[in-house]
C-alpha cells in the first residue's frame, strides 16, 4: 500500500513539473497553453503532500529553469553567428551589408572615405593603395571627386542654371573633345507604285557635332582647425562652395561664352533672319519685334510669332528662355479681354507659362536694348549641349598659409547642337 501510494505521489509530481514546463516555455514564446488562475490551483496540489515530495518538486522545476536559460543563451549565439556570417558573405560580395548607400558600390564608399581621409590630413597612401582607386588618381597629381559627391555638385549646377535644365547633357570620361555626328533632315523616301522601279533614295546629310572641353577651375580655403574637427561637415562645405563657384562662371559661359578656353554660349551663334530652308545648320534665325531696342506696339504679335516660326516637332517640348527685362516686360502683357498672357506656377518647383509654354529666366541674357537677343523659344534639348567631365581635387596645404587650399578642376564643354532649327531668337531690332 505504501509502495502503491509513493508511486502515486511520483506520478502526481511529474504531471505538475510537466505543466508547469509547458506553461513556462508558452509563455516564454507568447503563447500560453494553461490558464493562469488553474497553474495557480495546481500549485496548492503539494500541500497534501509530503516535505519530501515538494522538495523532489522544487529541484525538478529548478532544473527545468536552468535547461532553459541554456537553451535561450545557445540560440542567441547562434543567431549572431548567422548573422556575422551574412554579413561577411555580402562584404565580400561587395554589397552593402544591412545599410542603403543610394545605389554606390561599396568600393565608390571605400573611394569616398579615403577620399575626405585625404582632404583632411593629405594622406594620399589608402587612397592610391585601393584597387577601386587607380582611376581615381591622376598622373600630374590630384584625385577624382567621389562620384557621389560630384553627382551632387551637378545637381546642384543643376537647380541654378536654365541652360543646364533645358539643353542636353552629356557626361564623358576621357578625352578634350566631344564629336558626334547628327543626320540632317533624315534620309530621303519616295512613294512607287507596285511594278515601279526603286531608284536610289537621297542619302541623309550628316553634320558633325564638335564640342571642345574647356577646364574651370577653383580654389576654395578652409583652415586646419576645421579640417581637424571631425564633427564639421566637410562634404556639405565642399558641395556648397564648389556649387556657387562653378554655378557663376558655367551660367555665364553657356549664354555669353565666345568659345575660347570656355565653352560656346548659346548667344554668340550667329543668327540671321533667313528660314529654315536657305540658313546654315550653324546659325540661328531670328524673329525681329518690329521695333529697335523695345517691344512692337502690338506687343503680343512677335512672341505669337515667335512661337509659330518653330516647326511643329520642336514645339512639342518647346520652352521660353527670357532675361530679367523681357520677364517682367511680358508678365504686363494683355490680351484683347484685358486678360493676362502670363499664366503663374501652380506648384512649387514648376516654371510659369508664357502662351501655354514653360517660362525659364536667366540674369545672362542680355537687357532689352537694340538689336538684343534677350529671349528665345524652342526645342533647346535639340539646340545646345553641353558636355561635362569629372571633378578634380589637389589639396595645397602650403600656398596659402594657416590655410588649406583645394585646387578643383571641371571641364566643361558647350556649342550648337544636333539641329540649331529647334530653337528661334527674338530680336529687339526694326527688321
């Protein structure tokens, strides 16, 4: 009988450890299987027992516990383990490993830090050293601006240059000269009835693209203190300082540049007053006002003008390109109802209309005087490029005493485009 009952009393005990168990790793998974209130009745279950039985019960459920914290710490390690483990597997894959690095490489991230690495202390040896960087040095000294950085600064270029957000852009790795050649007109065709012999076709006339890439440079100072100071943003100051400093000069040279050691402005092409079918694909026509140095007294009649004298293709993606003086002449403009011509932007960053066509101002048109060309109209994606190279940085911590000097490089190329029919000028002029 006595046996009888210790058996019991054991089978009693295991059944509570083993809910008790089962209620503890429940829980720990967010789970419970057993309602607290009937964990808390089965627990006054030892009482009709023994001393010896709670003590059998007590050291079974202590030993349950530190199974568990075992348990829990040996699969904490071993997701760290998995965890090292991608991540070592996506370094060698030369992806970035748990962070977004806006689409670079991380070979360019390598570059960019080794690069500021240098700006601030002229150790040039990581930055040589790297594989990644062999295109990134230069034989006559000085190193290329990160790609991120650069892409950057010409955004920056970008948002302050009309040109730069209407003509074509075209971005070259090496060589001082951009050439490309454009078809003119297109290649001839003719209609045939079914048994009419095929002649030859006129063959398309090609004209040659030929943009010189001109060198701008700059020299933005910094003291050593700054540079020392590792909570001083060194990009942001070196974007902001290379943006205005190229901004200024590249604005003026795409408008007025006479094309000697700068690129070609959009300005000193000549123009002539002939059409389409008689002028030079290197010339621009021009539509006079009616009036020297001053609107016509229809004011409204040269800009509707202007407009129609570009074909019908280019006007698709036609827009306005006027000086301050011309902006602020055509914004009083009316019509026959007394209704303004000009139509104001309806969000911000979107350009005013002018005759249902997007307005851009530029400061480097010349003032309305006579015989100015102080506005224009068309296609100016297919009348102007421009070409652009990469930056680059030689740092001279010598020259300019207590101050560190950035000598910065950007070539730059500009001139007449693919067909130079796409845009018409409008000139302040009697005829």
């Amino acid at each position: 009988m006595k046996s009888f009952s210790k058996r019991t009393s054991l089978k009693v005990i295991a059944i509570i450890a083993l809910a008790v168990i089962a209620a503890v790793a429940c829980s720990v998974a967010g789970h419970p299987i057993i309602d607290p209130s009937a964990l808390a009745g089965m627990s006054m279950l030892p009482v009709a027992m023994g001393s010896t039985q709670i003590q059998e019960l007590n050291e079974l459920i202590e030993k349950q516990n530190t199974s568990l914290i075992d348990f829990k710490a040996r699969n904490v390690q071993r997701m760290d383990n998995i965890e090292q483990a991608l991540n070592d597997f996506l370094k060698k894959s030369n992806r970035p490993a748990g962070i977004f690095d806006g689409g670079f490489s991380s070979a360019d991230s390598e570059h960019r830090k080794s690069f500021f690495d240098y700006m601030r202390t002229g150790t040039e040896h990581d930055l040589r050293e790297k594989k990644a960087m062999v295109q990134g040095s230069l034989p006559d000294g000085g190193f290329l601006v990160p790609s991120e950085t650069d892409n950057i600064v010409t955004k920056n270029l970008r948002d302050t240059s009309a040109m730069r957000q209407l003509a074509t852009v075209v971005a070259v790795g090496k060589g001082s000269d951009f050439t490309q050649l454009h078809s003119v007109g297109g290649t001839g065709s003719s209609w045939v009835g079914e048994t009419t012999a095929r002649t030859a076709t006129a063959t398309p006339q090609l004209k040659a693209i030929n943009i010189p890439v001109h060198e701008c440079y700059s020299s933005p100072q910094i003291t050593q203190n700054l540079l020392d100071d590792a909570t001083f943003n060194l990009e942001a100051w070196l974007v902001q300082e290379l943006s205005e400093a190229f901004g200024d000069a590249e604005g003026a040279a795409f408008i007025t540049g006479d094309g000697v050691s700068r690129p070609r402005g959009i300005c000193t092409i000549p123009t002539v007053a002939t059409g389409d079918a008689t002028r030079s694909q290197n010339e621009f026509q021009y539509i006079p006002t009616g009036a020297s140095g001053a609107f016509h007294t229809d004011q409204c009649d040269p800009l509707i003008k202007l407009v129609y004298a570009v074909k019908p293709q280019y006007r698709q993606n036609g827009s306005w390109l006027v000086s301050p003086e011309v902006l602020e002449a055509v914004r009083k403009l009316k019509d026959g109802h007394g209704s303004y011509l000009w139509q104001p932007s309806l969000g911000v960053g979107q350009p005013s209309m002018l005759l249902g066509y997007p307005v851009f101002e530029d400061a480097n048109l010349p003032a309305i005087a006579a015989n100015s060309l102080s506005a224009a109209f068309g296609d100016f994606a297919r009348a102007y490029t421009i070409v652009d190279r990469s930056t680059t940085i030689l740092r001279d911590p010598f020259s300019q005493k207590p101050y560190v000097s950035f000598y910065t490089s950007r070539r730059v190329g500009g001139g007449p485009g693919r067909d130079t029919r796409a845009v018409k000028f409008l000139k302040f002029a009697a005829s």
